[in-house]
C-alpha cells in the first residue's frame, strides 16, 4: 500500500471507525471515541500505553486525546497486511507489536538511565523535548532497542495521521475535507 493511498483511505470513513472490542463484542469506534470511553487494551501493557500517549502527546499535540494508543493498540491486533501502520509503510517485519514494544521498551530504558529511574511518562514536558530531540538525533548514550531517529519518525507519522488524518484534523487546519467538495470545485 502506498502512503499516499493509506493516507487517503485514513482520511475517509476506513480511519474514523475502527473495530474494537468491548465486553466480548466488537463494536465500531474512531481512536477518539474509543480513548473517551476507556476502551481496553487487548496488545499494550499500561506502561506501554502511558509512554506511547506520552510520546506521541510530545510529537503532536492532541495525539492523546485523539486516540493515539487506541488506534496503535487496535492496529496491532488485525492482521499485519490490513494494518495502517506506519510500521508497514516504513517495512517493520510483523508482527508490528514487537517493533512497538521494543521501541517503547527502549524509551522507558534510556529515560530511567538519563533521568534517575524516570520513566518517559512520568517526565515533565520540557524533559520529554528534550529526550525526542536527543533520541531524534541518535545522541542517547547506551541506547538500546531500534533506532531512535526510525522510532521518531515513525511514531511522529502514527501520531500526525491520528491527529489529522481525520475529518475533525482537516477542520482544525482549516482544509476542507475533499469528500464534500463536488468534482468542479476541485483545484
């Protein structure tokens, strides 16, 4: 799948309801809507989805509330080839959960080293920043896990597409979503 078809496809209907599982049933939620009520986890731990709401919060503003973790969680529970995943795009070997847990893994591990057993999630803002640009720039000393400068792209591309990739993400940028737009009024 070509980025700029997972981009389309995330920007229609196929992003903004995504089947999660509640109570033994599946039921049709967007990540946002699936965040607002608590849905659980079936792949990520707690601390996994504190550091990857963290982070992605770091990268993108809005990335936790939009559902960052929710739609990481549920994409890692489908089949990898229906995935919509950066990880895909980006050609990370499935199972796709694997790369996440390491590369989250990795941040909990090079935050407790740098900053005396804190865990990316229980940094301040400013500390986060300064630990994204750190690991942006591969300059963490004893890093271990995947690269960091491939996590940040990566998670930085999950967390843009959770965010704006969204009907409500082309409003906040004052784009209009091309789906209302007739044929003659486009460019």
């Amino acid at each position: 799948m070509s980025d700029i078809a997972r981009r389309t496809l995330m920007k229609g209907a196929g992003f903004s309801a995504l089947a999660f599982t509640v109570g033994g049933s599946q039921v049709f939620l967007s990540p946002r809507q699936a965040h607002a009520q608590n849905i659980p986890f079936r792949t990520l731990n707690a601390e996994q989805v504190a550091t990857l709401e963290a982070l992605g919060e770091t990268l993108v503003p809005g990335a936790k509330q939009a559902g960052i973790a929710n739609f990481i969680d549920q994409q890692l529970s489908i089949p990898h080839g229906q995935a919509l995943l950066e990880a895909r795009i980006l050609n990370v070997r499935p199972p796709y959960a694997n790369f996440y847990r390491a590369a989250l893994g990795a941040i909990d591990k090079a935050s407790q080293a740098k900053n005396g057993d804190k865990t990316f999630a229980q940094l301040t803002p400013d500390e986060r920043y300064a630990f994204v640009d750190l690991m942006r720039q591969n300059k963490i000393d004893g890093w271990q896990g995947p690269p960091g400068p491939f996590i940040y792209t990566l998670l930085r591309s999950d967390a843009v597409d959770v965010v704006y990739g969204t009907v409500e993400g082309y409003a906040t940028l004052g784009i209009p979503y091309m789906a209302h737009i007739t044929p003659e009024k486009r460019w």
